[in-house]
C-alpha cells in the first residue's frame, strides 16, 4: 500500500523521510500498519494461553489468591 507523504523502497522499506511540506495521511498510514501485522496464529501459544487462563481461574475458585482493587496493583506497578 502507497502512504501520501512516505516514501518507500520496495514493498515494505519505508525510507523514513519526507518533504516536510507534506501532510501525511493518517488514516492511510494506521492501515497500512495494521495490514502489515503478522496475522499466522501460533497454535502451541493459543493452547498455552488457554491453560495458563484454567489455571489461574481455579486458583481463583478455590481461594488460592486473591485480587486486589487495579488502583492498588497500578501503585504496586508505578512503584508507589
């Protein structure tokens, strides 16, 4: 896909620059980058996640932890 105001080498080389007159279309811009992600789906994570998510959710049950309020582990991440 052709961005307006990027430059390309080859299909998937963006150069970087630009002439700084130009306006670069954004919309364009976000989907070519979401087209350029990489859409295989690897099975062995999908299926790791799928226990890990077991897992925890009978922890849960069973009252092997405990949650906390997110305002609280968002100080606990921030470190404060």
């Amino acid at each position: 896909m052709r961005v307006a105001g990027v430059q390309q080498r080859g299909d998937h080389e963006p150069i970087g620059t630009r002439d700084p007159g130009q306006r670069i279309d954004e919309p364009a811009l976000a989907g070519a980058l979401i087209e350029s992600l990489d859409e295989t789906i690897d099975e062995g994570a999908e299926a790791l996640w799928v226990e890990e998510i077991g897992r925890r959710q009978r922890e849960l049950d069973q009252g092997q932890v405990r949650t906390i309020p997110w305002s609280q582990a968002r100080r606990a991440i921030q470190g404060g």
